[in-house]
C-alpha cells in the first residue's frame, strides 16, 4: 500500500490489541516464508540440471552410445551365461560415462546458481537506480530507525535514505551492515506513530532474515530461463554444422516443443509460487514489527473503504496481500502458522520435481557403485517435506496446543495430489511419455498415496506433541526433534514408494503382495527402514504417556497382543507350516507383524485419526515384544542368538511394519478423531485386541507358503 492510500485510509481506530505469536520463528530457513523459499531456489537449481543432460547427449551422446555399446559387447564376452553378470560389469564399465554425464547435467544447475547470485547483486542495484536519485535521510531519522533496530533485535541499524519524488512504497535492500530502508519523501506527512509503523514493517523483512532469499529467488528465477535455452541454442547449431540435417529439422522435432511446454509450465509455477511467498512474507513481516506492540496504528493505516477497490484478477497478481488480511493476521498471529491449501499444492509439487531431479543425477552419480539413488533422492525430498510442510502442521498444532488439532484431512489429499502433478509436470519426463515417471506409471499412484500416509503420521505426531508448552516457548532440542521425525516420516515414505514401484515389476501373479513384502520385511535395506521405525516410536513415546487420553491402553493393548500372538504361533503348528529354518524365521517375523498390525487397527478404531499417534509406538512395541518372546523360545536353536534378535528378527518385523503403518495411515487420516471415556469401552480394548491377535496367526499359519516368498 502506498502512502496516499495510507493518508486515504479513514477507518477507525481499533481496540489496542497485542500479537502473542511468535516474531522471529525459527531463523529464515525455518520461518513459514523461509521453507518455500528454499524449495523453490533448489527446485530451480535443480532443474538447469536438465538443460546440461540436453546438450551432453548433443555434444557428447555418440562418444556416450559408441563406448556403452563396447561395454556391453564386453560383458557378453566375459559371461555369455549370466545375464545377472554381464548387467553388473555393464554399470561397472558405465560408471565413468554416467559420471561424466552427471557432471555435464550439473553444470547447468552450477550456471543457474551462479548467474542468480549475479541477480543477486545486479537486481537490488537495478531497484535502487529506478528509485532515484537516493539522499540520505537526516540524522534524526537515521537515530530513529536505529531505536526501532534495537528494540526488534536487528545487531546493525541500516541505513535510511530517501526515495525519489515518484517512490510511493517503502522498501529494504541489503543485508547484514549494508541494508537500506528506502522511504518515500511522503511519509514525513504522516503522523508520528503511523511512520514508525511503516518503518517497523520493514525492519520486520531484516529481523526475519528474508531479504536475500527474496532477491537470490528472483536471481535464480531470471537465470534459469537463459539456461534453459542453451540446449534448443545447441541443437540449431548442430542442425547447422551436420551435414544430413538443418536448424529447422532438428528444432522441429516433437521433443523440443514437450521441452518448450514443460520449461513454460515450470516458469509460470515458479511465478505465482514466488507470488504466495511474498505474501506470506508480508505476514511475517508484520508479525515481526508488531511485537508486543499496539494494533491501533495498523488498524489506521489499513483499515478503511479502499479495500474494495482490489479485483479477483488484481489480488491473484498481487505481491502483498489484502489490507483485511493483514489485519486478520495481526488479529490472530496463528494464522500465518496454518497450513493452507496453497500451501500443500506447493510443497508437494515442488517435492516432486525435486525428487525426480535428484534421483536422476544420483542414478548417473552412483552408476557402478554399490549404493542406491533412491535413498538420495528420498532424502533430500524428504528432508524439504519435513520442512516445507511436516515443521509448519507442528507449528500449527502447538499454537493450538491441542491433542487432536491436525490439519483438515483434505490438505492430506491436497499434497498427494499436488506430487502426483509434479511427477507429470518435470522438466525431466521430457521425451519419456510413453515410460512414464521415474519408475513408471504406478509410482504416479503409488508415491502420492505415500506422501498422504507420511502427512497423516506427520500431523498425528505433531497432535501429541502439541500438549507441551506453546510455540514461543519451543527450544532448540524440541524443533530439531521434530525435523528429524518429519524427515524420517517423509523419506521413509518415498523410500518405499519407489523400492515398492520398483519390485512391483519382477512378478507376474500376486505382484502387489509380493513387492511389498520386498519393500518391507524382506527388503534389502530393511536395517535403515526399522532403525527409522524405531527412532520414529522412541520419540512418540514421552508426550503420548503426557496426554489426556488412557494413559496404559496403548501399552496394555499391545502387551496382550503381543503375548496372545507369541502363544498361538508356539502352541499351534498346523502341517501346512513350512519346517525348515527359513520358513520358521520368516513366519515368526510375519507373527511379529501381525501383532503390530492388530495394534494399530485396535488404536485407529479406538480414537480414529487421533489413534495414529498412538500407534506409532504402541505397534511397534507389540512387534518387539511378539519377536523377543519367539526368538527366545528357540534361544538354543540360533548360532548367534543374539545377533539374529537384531538383525534378522527385529529389523524384518519392524521394515514390514513401516510398510502395514504407512498404508494404515492413508485412509485413517482421514476420518475424523473420536474416543469414549466410558471405562468399560476402554477395559475391553485389550480383550477385543487379543481376540483379533489369535484369529490374524490362525490365518498366517493357515496361508502356506504365499506370504514366505518360496
């Protein structure tokens, strides 16, 4: 707004009003604003990685085909027998051509930050030339801003310098001891308190450590539209210098205009991507100025009948938001914490490109090694899902600091979708249409459903833990816990997608049931799944035992099933049980699994959605405990007993149950949260729980060999 309309502005002066949210969140990566800005610059980054995989296969591709097609030759000569065999030597002769592409594709991505790093520098100064010419503000002003500094926590005043006669809008530029607040020479018409309030806003934008993801955005923004037209550049070239083509033939081919239409995609979701950020910043800057401050001069310089005047078509363009909202949002500071549809639109389409980006230069990095790209690119997504989302719903719900205070279940399916949207809008499926995503069609299914699953967990967790102190009150110790648990949840999640994508594949008859036993009890990095598991259910379990709800239910529910699933599977061994070793082992895993599985159905039909949080340690306890009383049971039978506990029984049951507990979460987040304080309900939860166990290993021990993979 600028400061005509503020002088316009005829509302009344509201009720003096305190904002008790937080000023400064959690540092500028942390913040509500800071998380979307960081995804957004990555996913940027990322995607120049593109445009370099265009121009090698360009330059490079017939050097790359030539000496692929003599490692192949090579593997059949060695060991014309072993298809197994020649696949391992072709991606060990491979590596260094992979790598070198990779290397190529990271160039882009390296042009992209560099160039937004000039932006960063150039675009600022661009501003300040177009607001000029600039004077320095007089020293009363400059001791003024200085008192405001001090008060909001900013270390090093900035400087203040007034704008050009046609400088309507204040604004801030630099960073650190080489800021600047530039004022417009109007300002110095209005009253006292109304200054200080405009000059406190954009103190805010310093003090909440924005200003620099705002312009490296826009840098990076600017840069990547110039990289991604080095590799139409190239191929005219190329046109031009081969003999058996032409410019136009090569630029005429359909996958430069999917290219074409893919890049634009992504600019213009860049674009009003960038727009929600700024007016989330706008929020946070507020909060941050009005800081145990009065409303009374907000209220006076936004309240009043110019607020109509803004269009549907002008607010969806507009950088900052409406006057009502900021009042709104300075009314009730939580607001800013909520997680919104926009916002999981956001987050889980950018985390989708970026997992996708990710996982193909991880895949050309590693080709030939012995490590997997799918952790990788699981990570990193992940880890900006735990922030970008899983760290906002926990701010959320402790604000409210109520037990069951997730976010609608509609935001759940909102983000599932929005990855599903990502994973067709990447720069990266550019001429794969017909292969499908990364991992094929069913990863487009199968990742979504993951990621609403995660989010049901993430907000279930956050649910318990929002009964602790509130949000100002959050330490160092606490936010890290739940940035962790967050990326635990989320990586996990993708982590099983893809493996389960992936596996799916392999089998002809019972593929679902197959690839998820591969995923989960028998998957070759079941170790990560069940420590994840497991750190995921020792974190739960001190704010669940705070809570209101029966405190030894969840605890009583899975010891009984625990020892009622362990005493059917000793005392009942039906013919069709396999009796070798394996067979034994695997089935007592799959009892393990069992009893976890009735747990957490137990729990979910107990409290619905508000059962999941409890369920994320109470299953994991009855799987434990089952798996122990099992393994102990055949003590003498295992050459390293106590090897085999940790690392065959416990890891397998607890990989399977990561898997049964994400899918449990899908439809469970999104029934409504319920309970019943009547102490006879509750008595007969176990009784119930223990019934179920024995039927589900009756079952198990009936089902054959289906469920060990023979």
């Amino acid at each position: 707004m600028t400061v005509s309309e503020r002088r316009e502005a005829t509302g009344p002066v509201g009720a003096v009003l305190a904002p008790t949210g937080p000023a400064r969140f959690t540092g500028p990566a942390l913040s509500p604003t800071g998380a979307r800005y960081v995804l957004l610059i990555v996913t940027l980054v990322l995607a120049g990685a593109f445009a370099g995989q265009v121009v090698h296969g360009m330059v490079l591709g017939r050097s790359w085909a030539t000496a692929a097609q003599q490692c192949v030759d090579e593997s059949r000569r060695l060991f014309p027998d072993s298809v197994q065999s020649q696949a391992g030597y072709w991606s060990r002769c491979t590596g260094p051509l992979q790598r070198r592409q990779a290397l190529v594709s990271l160039a882009g991505s390296v042009a992209v930050l560099l160039l937004g790093v000039a932006g960063l520098w150039l675009l600022p100064r661009r501003l300040m030339r177009g607001a000029g010419p600039l004077k320095a503000a007089a020293a009363n002003w400059q001791e003024r801003v200085g008192g405001i500094a001090t008060q909001m926590g900013v270390r090093r005043a900035p400087r203040v310098m007034w704008g050009a006669g046609h400088v309507r809008e204040a604004f801030v530029l630099g960073r650190g001891s080489r800021s600047w607040i530039i004022l417009p020479r109007g300002i110095r018409l209005l009253r006292d308190e109304e200054a200080e309030t405009i000059v406190r806003h954009e103190m805010g934008h310093i003090a909440a450590g924005d200003v620099t993801l705002v312009w490296l955005t826009r840098g990076v923004w600017w840069a990547l539209l110039p990289v991604l037209l080095v590799a139409p550049f190239v191929a005219a070239v190329q046109g031009w210098r081969w003999e058996d083509t032409t410019p136009w033939r090569m630029l005429s081919h359909p996958f430069w205009a999917e290219y074409g239409v893919r890049a634009l995609v992504l600019a213009v979701i860049a674009v009003l991507v960038a727009q929600m950020i700024m007016r989330s910043r706008e929020h946070e800057a507020d909060l941050t100025a009005a800081r145990g401050q009065s409303v009374a001069p907000w209220e006076a310089l936004l309240a009043g009948p110019r607020l109509a005047e803004r269009t549907w078509h002008d607010t969806a363009r507009a950088n900052h938001p409406t006057h009502q909202r900021r009042l709104t949002v300075l009314r009730d500071p939580h607001l800013q914490l909520r997680p919104t549809v926009l916002d999981a639109l956001v987050v889980g389409l950018l985390a989708a490109v970026l997992l996708d980006s990710v996982d193909g230069l991880a895949t050309l990095l590693l080709t030939g090694t012995s490590w997997s790209a799918a952790p990788v690119s699981a990570l990193t997504a992940g880890l900006l899902l735990a922030v970008g989302w899983g760290f906002a719903v926990w701010r959320d719900a402790r604000a409210r600091q109520a037990e069951t205070a997730p976010p609608s279940r509609w935001l759940h399916l909102a983000l599932g979708m929005s990855t599903a949207a990502g994973l067709l809008v990447r720069l990266q499926g550019t001429g794969t249409t017909e292969e499908g995503t990364m991992r094929g069609w069913p990863l487009l299914i199968v990742l979504p459903l993951a990621v609403v699953g995660a989010a049901a967990l993430s907000s279930a967790f956050a649910g318990l833990w929002s009964r602790r102190r509130g949000t100002e009150h959050a330490t160092s110790r606490e936010r890290l816990t739940m940035i962790s648990v967050n990326t635990l949840l989320f990586t996990g999640a993708l982590w099983l997608a893809m493996d389960f994508c992936v596996f799916l594949k392999l089998f002809a008859t019972a593929p679902l049931l197959n690839a998820a036993l591969l995923a989960g009890p028998y998957s070759p990095s079941s170790a990560h799944k069940a420590a994840a598991l497991a750190v995921i259910a020792v974190s739960v379990v001190w704010p669940a035992l705070r809570g209101t709800h029966p405190r030894g239910l969840p605890a009583l529910t899975a010891v009984g099933v625990a020892i009622a699933s362990a005493a059917t599977r000793l005392a009942y061994q039906p013919t069709a049980t396999a009796a070798d070793w394996t067979g034994t082992w695997r089935l007592d895993v799959l009892t393990a699994l069992c009893a976890g599985t009735v747990c957490a159905v137990t729990l979910i039909a107990l409290r619905g959605s508000g059962g999941l949080g409890h369920a994320l340690y109470a299953a994991p306890m009855a799987t434990v405990l089952t798996v122990t009383v099992l393994w102990a049971a055949r003590f003498g039978s295992w050459k390293h007993p106590f090897e085999a506990w940790g690392t065959v029984l416990v890891e397998s049951s607890l990989a399977g149950l990561a898997v049964v507990l994400l899918a449990l979460a899908v439809p469970a987040g999104q029934l409504p949260a319920w309970g019943s304080t009547r102490r006879e309900v509750n008595i007969a939860v176990p009784v119930l729980a223990v019934i179920a166990a024995v039927a589900a290993v009756l079952a198990l021990q009936h089902s054959g060999n289906v469920l060990l993979l023979r």
